[in-house]
C-alpha cells in the first residue's frame, strides 16, 4: 500500500511540475491551509518599558497588532495597525520573529520597533486600556504576546 501511495504522489508531482505558474499557485491554494496573517509592534522604551494593550475582548494584555490587509506587506501592517490602535508613530528596527499558530491557523510576524512620536492612548475602539510596563512588572498576557516576545528574543539572540 505505501509503493502504491508513494507512485501516486511522484505521478501527482509530475503532473505539478507540468502545470504553468499561474495553475501551480491555483492548486498550492486550493490544497494549502488557510492562515490569517497579522503583524505586530514589540515597542520598548530606552529603560526597557514595554508597550502592551488591553483589547475590549480579552482581559490579558497583548501587542499592538492586527490583520494584513490583502497585499499589504507585513512591515507596512504592523506600523499601520500601532497607528490605528494606540496613535503613535514608530519605525521599525529590527526583522521580523514569525510565531506560526497551526491550531488556530494563525501566523503572526512580529518587529521591534523605536517610538518616534505620540503619546500612546486607546484610538480604536478594540482597544480598552494601554500602559508601559517595566520588563520585571509585566500583567497577565495573552498567549499570543507571550508566544511573539518569545520568538524576538530567540530571533534577537540567535547568531549572526
């Protein structure tokens, strides 16, 4: 039974590399699984104070983030969404930690970035409460920003 399926799977994958572009891209998304994307902001302070949000849906505080917008890149999301969010303007200084969620089918993309201007409050009305908090006084998180701080200090970590 494994040879049979093994046969079936090369033949399909001829069949594949057959195909034009454009009928390759058509099968990879009618078969892959389907993700939602979002970006991030990991915003810290010189003294190391950290930016976190309460969203109005969930009593754990988190990053300010959210959805790409179709064809929006990641970098250009995540600036976007902080804006739209907590009303400051930032910049992005580092690559992205991606966290991929399968359960959930989530990836999220997460940047460190620098405070260029604002002072940050809730704009959307997602957003319940937002505070700094030293890195030693963090409030009870959501999985998803413990998950994205994680993967920035493996990222940041990692050698070079």
């Amino acid at each position: 039974m494994v040879g049979v399926i093994a046969s079936i799977h090369r033949f399909l994958l001829a069949l594949f590399r057959r195909l034009p572009e454009r009928g390759r891209v058509a099968v990879v998304h009618l078969v892959a699984p389907m993700h939602s994307v979002g970006a991030n902001g990991l915003i810290e302070l010189d003294d190391g104070a950290l930016l976190l949000v309460r969203h109005t849906y969930n009593e754990r505080w988190g990053l300010p983030g959210g959805l790409a917008k179709r064809g929006e890149q990641p970098r250009d999301t995540a600036v976007r969404e902080v804006r739209e969010e907590v009303g400051i303007l930032v910049e992005v200084i580092s690559e992205p930690a991606v966290v991929v969620e399968p359960g959930p089918r989530r990836v999220d993309i997460v940047f460190k970035m620098r405070l260029l201007s604002g002072e940050a409050h809730p704009v959307s009305p997602e957003i319940a409460e937002v505070a700094w908090f030293a890195p030693d006084q963090l409030p009870p998180m959501q999985d998803e920003a413990v998950a994205a701080i994680a993967a920035m200090a493996r990222w940041t970590a990692a050698p070079r």
